[in-house]
C-alpha cells in the first residue's frame, strides 16, 4: 500500500499541552498507511519536546521570525511554500493561531488535497480580524477538531461556521504515568522537599488565564484554618512570575508556596497528593489529563474540558472558577478524608481511559482518509 505523506505543523515545541500531545499524535499514526512529517515555524525555546520524537519523523524548523511578525516574514514563507511544493503532502493537520493561519494558506497554494486544523481552547479574546481569517480558511479545511464540546460550540457560534464542519476529537495522552508515585520520596529529595507535607500540586503557564491568584488565596485561607501541613508547588513560567512571587508573600505564604519552574511531568505528578487546575477557562487541559493518568486527586475548576472529563465527586472535585473559598474548601475536604482521596484516585484513573493518544490519533486517521 501507498503510503500518505502527511504533516503536522504547530508553532514550536514547548513544554505546553499542545507541544505534548502533537508529539505523541506523530510517533503513534500508523506508519503501514502515513509517512510522518512535523514543522515547526519558530525557533523551539531552550526547554522544549523535540527529543521525544520518534527517529523515522521528519521533522523541520522554518524559524519565522516572532509570531506575529512572522506573518511578515515573507522569505520564510516561500522557504515554507517550496518545501510543500517539493514534497507533495497528502494531508496536513495544523495547531495554534499564528501556525493555524500560514500553514493553511501555504496548504492551499500548494495543492494539498486534505488540510486539517485543531482548535484547542476557548478564545474569548480572539479580535475581529484573526476571527475573519479563521473564517475564511475554514472554507478550504476538511475539518476542524475541536478538543471538547464546548470548544465546538463555542468556536462554530464565534465564527459562524456550520457544526457539520467540527469533529469532537478530545486532547489525550498516553496512558503511562500511574506508577510515577513509586518515585515520591526520591523526586522530593532531589527537589530538597520534605517528605511528610501534603502536596498540593498545579503546572502551567503563569498567566491570568491559569487561575493562579485564586490558588494563593485558597491557600491562604487554608492556613487561617489553622492547617498546616501542606505545601503549594506551583510548576511553569510565565509574564505573572513576578507579580506571583509578591502575591506569595503578601499573603504570608513564603513558607506554604513555592515557584518550581519548568520540570517534567513525571517529577510534577510523583509528589503530587492533589493536582489542581484553577483555571478561568481552557479547553481540556493536558496537564489534567495526565494528572488523572498519575492517580493524583483532582481539584479543578468548572470550564468547558474539566467537565467533560471529571466527574464530579467520581474522578475529581469541581468548584466555581475565580472562588477561593470553594477552592480552599474542596482541599480542606480532600486533606482531610483519606477515603476520598482513595475514590477519587482510582474514579480518576478509569474516567481518563476516555482519553488515550490511540483514540485521538484514530479520529485523525479517519479523517485524512476519507
């Protein structure tokens, strides 16, 4: 049989969700039916995934300039138009904005018969002119999937796009991480943590979206509480770092909070008694995903994917976004009642089965094949 040239391209290869699961999308289709490629447009950061893809990839860096000037970066994009003029793809299937937009309109100049693209997060702040665009290219992409029901109905009613034009096709992982709590103890001494407070554990970028602020507040309440014995390990980088750091320690939290930085998720997860998602809104967080694959309770806040992948009181606790009395309340519970945590643990366990990188990448196949 034929082999299917087809390419993944998403602007860089982070440490985000989105650079994760893209990885894992491209070493698990089936190489009996596809040759694999992957481009990134900008130049991978110093902590990044590219290592973790699989040697019969072919991957590519285009280094565009900066995102937004990038789609002036008009040398890059004919460098980007010969190479799919060169290779003749069969399929590309394209993530995030800035990518989402040169890789579609390069796709469609090109030739290329079936272009796919992915919306990953509800944009409430999406201006009027990238929704145009988006618009428009929608006129020449098969599909778009959407990461949770929410992003599609969301997306098709900003957009004005027909339904019939989305596929629900869940962000996933691989299902690998539920024995990441045999190394708490070691990843705690490396981290020079003691070994006897309760974790209370969040990853992401330290932006307003990621509900940080709420996090510090339900922490501070818990320590007026008068419980002690815990710990918040907040892991990621971002723009707010500073104003996180001074938020810590207006509160008095110097000693309950600490700013981690970047780390893997295998080292997060293994020390983590609680995960917590405080978000203000998201699609179906990757993080959350593999919290649940880890066996971590979860706390989470009550957006569009964390609906759809916990159940309330099953596989995890949901309370209201941007309230950190509920918050603080929903850990007080957790800390406090081993049972729980058990039912919860093993609820969070089978509910993330729902979400395997086997099931997504299958969707992504029967689509590039139709």
């Amino acid at each position: 049989m034929h082999q299917k040239k087809i390419i993944f391209a998403i602007d860089q290869l982070g440490m985000g969700g989105a650079e994760n699961m893209i990885v894992q999308q491209v070493n698990h289709i089936d190489r009996k039916i596809f040759k694999v490629y992957l481009i990134t447009l900008f130049s991978n950061p110093k902590v990044n995934v590219a290592d973790k893809i699989d040697p019969d990839v072919t991957y590519v860096q285009f280094n565009f300039r900066s995102p937004f000037s990038g789609l002036l970066d008009i040398s890059s994009w004919w460098r980007l138009y010969k190479f799919f003029r060169k290779e003749k793809f069969d399929v590309v299937d394209t993530n995030l904005f800035i990518t989402n937009i040169i890789v579609r309109i390069v796709a469609i100049f090109a030739g290329v018969p079936v272009i796919l693209s992915n919306e990953l997060n509800v944009y409430k702040n999406k201006k009027y002119w990238q929704i145009c665009i988006d618009k428009i290219l929608a006129r020449f992409t098969k599909v778009i999937f959407a990461s949770s029901s929410e992003v599609l109905e969301f997306t098709a009613e900003q957009e004005h796009l027909s339904k019939d034009k989305f596929c629900l096709n869940y962000n996933a992982i691989p299902l690998k991480l539920f024995k990441v709590k045999e190394n708490r103890n070691k990843v705690l001494t490396e981290f020079a943590l003691p070994t006897d407070s309760f974790y209370i554990v969040t990853a992401g970028r330290l932006i307003v979206q990621k509900g940080h602020k709420y996090l510090l507040e339900a922490a501070q309440i818990l320590k007026k509480q008068g419980i002690s014995n815990f710990k918040v390990l907040i892991f990621g980088q971002g723009v707010l770092e500073e104003e996180i750091s001074k938020q810590i320690i207006s509160l008095g939290l110097e000693y309950q909070v600490k700013l981690m930085g970047l780390s893997s998720m295998d080292n997060i997860l293994a020390i983590s008694d609680t995960f917590v998602l405080p978000s203000l809104w998201e699609g179906l967080s990757i993080a959350l995903l593999q919290a649940m694959d880890s066996g971590s309770v979860i706390v989470a806040t009550d957006i569009s994917g964390s609906r759809e992948a916990i159940i309330n009181g099953t596989s995890g606790l949901v309370v209201s976004s941007g309230d950190s009395e509920k918050l603080a309340s929903a850990l007080s519970t957790v800390m406090k009642d081993t049972q729980l945590r058990t039912k919860l643990s093993r609820g969070a366990l089978e509910q993330v089965k729902k979400f395997s990188i086997e099931a997504n990448v299958k969707i992504i196949e029967r689509e590039a094949l139709k």
